[in-house]
C-alpha cells in the first residue's frame, strides 16, 4: 500500500466512536442558531480526540449561520495577559472588540478589571446581529486573566446566543484551571469527558483509513493503540512505511504482530532517520514556544530562513512538524514532549535559555518569555533576573500568585550578597502578600534579615513585611521605628517609613504622638516626592481631622487623595479607599459608600488580590452597619475566617466593630460576649 493512500484526506473521515458527543454538540449548535447559548467543555488526554471534535464544531456552525471564533492557549504564553481570549476576539476578521483599547486595559493594573465588561460588551453585540460559536483550545495552558474572564463571559446565559466551546487535557494546567472548569460546570456547561474508543469504533477508524474490510491480524495491532485516534493513526502510518500493510480484494492485512517502528523506536531513533539539519531543526523547535515562526527558528539556528526550506519539508513530510497559519508547531504535543525528552537536560536547557534571549532581542515582553527563563537560567544570569522582575510586575496585576513565583525565581537567580537583593525580597514579599501566602513572605523576610544585610535593604524589606490582617499596630509601629534609626537609608524610604509610622500611631490612637508624626510625615513626603509616603500621610491627617469631629475636611482630604492616579504598591491606595468608604458612611452618603466598596471588589477579584479582597469584605460590613442592615453586616464579616492570629490588627479592629454593633442594636447577648471576648484579647495582645 502507497504512503499516499493514508495521507490526510481532503476532508476529514467520519467521526467515530463519538455518537452521543456529537448529538450534544449539533443541538447546542442549534440551540445557538436559534438563539440561545450555552457552555461546552471538552476534556480528555491527549490524542483522544478534542481537537477532531472542535472540527466537527467549526463545521456545524458554518453549516447553521453561526459565526465561529478561534483561540489557542499555549504553554510558552501563561504570562501574557489575555492571550487566549484576544486570539479568539481581538484577531477576528472583522475583529470583535476595539483592540487598541482592550490591549491598553489588559495592561494597566488598574484598568484591567474592565477588560471582561468590555469585551462581554462587544460579544453581546455581535451576537444579537450573527450568533457566535467562541472556541478555545488547550484552556488547560491558559493565562489566569483568560480563566478568570471566561468565569463572567462564559457564565451561561440562555438569552445570549453565544456557544463556548473549550478543550482542556485531562489533570493538565494549575488550581486556576479547576476552579474555572468546576466554576463553569456548577453554574450549567455541559462537559464531556472523552475517554477510549471502544474495539468497534476503533475499528471503524482502521477501516475508514485503509478503505477496506480490517482483517483481525490488523485489529489486534489496533488494539495496542489502547483506543488512542493518534495512536491509531500513527500505527497505520508505521506499517505503511515498512511495507506491512496489504490491501487487496476488499480486506487490508497486517504482517507480523509486533507494533511498527514508529511506535516503538524512541524520538532519537526517529530523529537519527533524518538528515542532520533536518534533525536539528526539530531539535530546536521543541525548546521554542508551541507555535513558532520561521524567523525565530532561523535565528536560533543562525541561518537565513532560504536556507532551511528543504530541512523543513523533510520534518513536515516525516509527520513531525505541520504549518500552522504563518507558523509551525509539532503535530502534536506528544511528539514535541518526546523530542525535548530526547535532549539531555543541560542541553535542553542551554538551548531553552538561548531561545529566550533570542525572543527578547526579537522584541517579545519579558513575560512572553517568563517560563523559558524560570527553567533555563542560572544563578548571575543578570539578564533573566531584570527580564524576571519586569514579568512578575506586569503579571502581578492579574495573578499576584504566579508573579510571586517569578519573583521567587529571580531571587534564587540572584547571587548571595547582591546589593539589590533588598529590593527584590521587598518586591515578593509584597506579591507573596497579594497572594495570601503570608507565611511564606515572614518566612523570606525572617531569613534575609537574618543575615548580613545593608541598612537600605534592611529598611526595605521592614516595609514590606506588615500587612493589615497579619500583624498588630503595635508590631507596624516597632517596625517603622526600627527602620527610622537606621543610618544611610534613602530619603524616598525613610519618607515611607515615616508614613507608615504617622498612619499606624493614629490607628493605635496615641494622642499627640499621632498629630506630630502626621505633621512631619506630610513634610517628609513633600521633600521626597513620593507618592505612596502622600497618600498614606494624607490618610493620617485625615483620620485626626474625623476624630476632632472635622468629617467634611476628612472627607476632602482622602477623596483628594483617592483621585491620584496609583503607582507601585497598591496597599496605600487601598487603604486610602477603605477609609474614603468608612468617611462616606459617615457622612451619610451610604449609596457612594457601597458603590465604591463593590467596585473595589471587583478590582481585587480581576487582579486576583487575596488582601485586598479581605478587608474589603470588613468593608462592606462597616458600610451595612451603617445603612441598618444588620444581617448582611454579620454576613459579610462573618463570611471570612476567624483570625489565627491574637493581637489588634487593622482588620481585627474592623471585624470587631461591625459584629459588636450588630450585637448591640439586635440585642444578641451571646454575640456580645464572643465579640468582647475577642477585642480583650486584641486588647491586651497589642
């Protein structure tokens, strides 16, 4: 049999084995068409089948006037905000969605969030004139931005005739990757999960690939494939090739009973079987991202990209590579996996590490390359450190979790004694914080304060280390303190320290140390400029300005501050905004209150800040206590949990007051006396 007749049809076969499958997705197909959406996900291991399926899907739409949209999630593109989602949109011919505008949200940290009611916008548009059919494959390698987005855009919606249809691998892709599909389950999408076909639709496959009648010497080498379509498809090819394949009379027989080679040699043997710049091209392909241009290869292998033509079509025609688009990638990952396996680990590392360099001198973002460089560099790798940092930055705007581990990468990069260490420890633990792993950031500050360190970056790292739910005003204050006796500390963060200290004497309420700290924190943060030692200064002033009984002026104050466009940490900015929402409650503007609080929410869940989201959740019960309604104070505050921690801290004050008010005015003696009970030990623990 000619290798020809097993070459990819025209159109695709039949699709086997999958009846049920595809009933459900031609009436949720129909459904659309008619009106109506609804949510699809298909999981399963790899070369089961989703991609075929997602086929099937491009198909029916096109057939029933449903306009479908494709996106592709990519390992190599985890750090990029939105990718998935803006392939499937914003590239869209037309595109769906004002691009420049959704790409200047998707990178600003406080603009983000309203990326996905933009975006939500746009698809609820379009849809009501065509409707839509949005596919994302491989969601299980999706930047977080993109599951988080598609938690609201996905959210099913019967009224909006908008079809999700994500693939996803089977135990693939991080916590956000399950939260999101359990999410999108719970709320109604139907998901499928694909698993082996059965021997009678295996052989259906075998016979719709060789047009013939399987003769039971074929089928039970089929069987080895363990009900795997690529697997399957890879077997016949494999017997084709050694010429153990023969069809006549209507019947396509196997000779031998052991599996072809291309199934049982290992990926060098396969590659051995090229040419030598064949098989290097493909060697270099699997540490490049999983689409890539012919440029980037060409410059990874320093050649003219004329010059590798025919080492290409020899990888494409030994079914390694396939053009995709303007781009190549593997044809499928189970080949790209085997080939970097095939690399020894130094190598591989080596060419991943060159790969990135490459990237950025090509003009990618440092988090379009964050995940080469966390698992190629070494320690003094200057470069990667720098592009490092400037990653966990940018994707700290919207997953606070994965930037600390950057963070945490470049520091293990960075070699011991590095005078900028300081920097960077204070730059994770406030990641680390965001995240909630305040464990983990006491115990990075613990061990590098430990050690020798420089005065600046001892001051650095004692700013950074407090935070509202974790530690007492007292222990804030001794900090502050500590830092401001330091010698040689730079203006900029002694103005800081001075900050912090005006605003955590006033929370602790030390009459006349307050007002004095707050006059020379104001003065301070005049002379160095600095935003953060502004706000936080402001903030103090205006807290004494309300406990002289000057609200209004309080009120002017931080509204005055809160209009300040935000820069670096956000934890001033935050907290300038829960004090804005206490005054207004004050004042009695309880509907600003509430709408500034649920706005802040949803900041904090798009950019995915744990912090932030608990003492906006004290929040929300402070603005309830103050509308009246006391049950959905003790909702919101009892919602969160208990704190494992004695001692007063910002958030144990908050707590302490909304539940021992709600207890007061319902009466609910037990209440009462749990919540004394708390604020005596706050009390009496500092």
């Amino acid at each position: 049999m000619s290798a020809a007749s097993l070459s990819p049809y025209r159109r695709p076969p039949p699709i086997r084995g999958r009846t049920e499958e595809l009933k459900a997705i031609e009436a949720l197909i129909t459904a659309a068409a008619d009106g109506h959406g609804g949510v699809l996900v298909l999981e399963g291991p790899p070369g089961i089948g989703k991609s075929r399926l997602l086929t099937e899907v491009l198909r029916l739409a096109e057939k029933t006037g449903v306009r479908a949209l494709y996106g592709e999630a990519f390992e190599y593109q985890q750090t990029v905000p939105f990718f998935s989602l803006f392939m499937a949109t914003l590239r869209a011919d037309p595109p769906v969605g004002d691009a420049e505008a959704l790409r200047q949200l998707g990178t600003s940290a406080d603009l983000r969030y309203w990326v996905v009611r933009d975006l939500q916008a746009a698809i609820h548009a379009v849809a009501s004139q065509l409707p839509l059919a949005i596919l994302l494959e491989d969601i299980h390698w999706a930047d977080n931005a993109t599951l988080l987005a598609l938690r609201s855009l996905a959210a099913t919606q019967p009224e909006v005739p908008v079809l999700w249809v994500l693939t996803a691998r089977t135990g693939a892709g991080g916590p956000a990757v399950r939260e999101t599909l359990t999410a999108l389950e719970r709320e109604g999408a139907r998901v499928m999960r694909l698993t082996a076909m059965t021997p009678g639709a295996v052989a259906d496959i075998v016979q719709d690939a060789v047009r013939a009648s399987a003769d039971p010497s074929l089928l039970r080498l089929a069987d080895k494939a363990h009900g795997n379509p690529f697997l399957i498809a890879e077997l016949l090819r494999g017997l084709d090739e050694e010429g153990r394949l023969d069809v006549s009379s209507g019947s396509a027989v196997a000779t031998g009973d052991t599996l072809p080679r291309r199934l049982r040699a290992t990926m060098q043997q396969r590659l051995d079987q090229l040419s030598d710049t064949a098989s290097q091209v493909v060697r270099v392909a699997a540490v490049l991202p999983d689409r890539f241009s012919g440029r980037l290869l060409a410059a990874m292998l320093e050649r003219r990209p004329a010059a590798l033509v025919s080492a290409v079509e020899e990888a494409v025609r030994a079914d390694l590579l396939i053009e995709d688009g303007e781009q190549m990638r593997f044809c499928h990952d189970l080949l790209r996996e085997a080939t970097r396996q095939s690399l020894p680990q130094s190598l591989r590392r080596a060419m991943e590490r060159q790969s990135a360099s490459v990237m950025l001198d090509m003009g990618a973002a440092p988090e379009q390359v964050a995940t080469q460089l966390a698992r190629s560099a070494e320690v003094g790798d200057e470069a990667a450190i720098a592009a490092l940092r400037q990653a966990a930055q940018s994707v700290g705007n919207s997953d606070p979790a994965a930037a600390s581990d950057l963070s945490k990468r470049a520091l293990e990069l960075q070699p011991p004694g590095d005078p900028r260490r300081g920097a960077l420890v204070a730059e994770t633990i406030v990641l680390l914080n965001r995240a909630t792993r305040y464990d983990e950031a006491e115990r990075l500050a613990g061990n590098t304060l430990s050690a020798a360190h420089a005065p600046e970056e001892e001051a650095e790292i004692l700013l950074r280390l407090r935070t509202p739910i974790t530690d007492t005003t007292t222990r804030h204050i001794e900090d502050n303190r500590r830092a401001l006796q330091l010698p040689n500390v730079s203006e900029v963060t002694r103005a800081r320290h001075q900050a912090w200290l005006a605003y955590n004497l006033t929370m602790y309420g030390l009459a006349g140390q307050d007002s004095a700290a707050a006059d020379e924190a104001a003065a301070a943060a005049a002379t160095s400029g600095d935003l953060e030692s502004r706000i936080l200064s402001g903030v103090a002033l205006a807290c004494l300005d309300c406990a002289n009984g000057y609200a209004r002026r309080a009120l002017d104050r931080v509204e005055e501050l809160q209009a300040v466009t935000p820069a670096g940490d956000m934890t001033a900015h935050n907290l300038a905004a829960c004090h804005l929402a206490n005054l207004l409650a004050v004042v009695g503007r309880l509907d600003d209150a509430a709408t500034l609080v649920a706005n802040c929410i949803e900041r904090s869940e798009q950019e995915r800040d744990g912090m932030a989201l608990h003492i906006w959740a004290l929040t929300t019960g402070v603005v309830q206590v103050a509308a009246g309604r006391l049950s959905a104070a003790r909702a919101a505050t009892e919602r969160l949990p208990t704190p494992d921690r004695t001692g007063s801290t910002f958030v144990s004050a908050m707590r302490i007051f909304t539940l021992a008010e709600v207890a007061a005015r319902t009466d609910d003696r037990t209440l009462l006396v749990e919540t004394m009970t708390e604020a005596s030990d706050a009390y009496f623990n500092g």
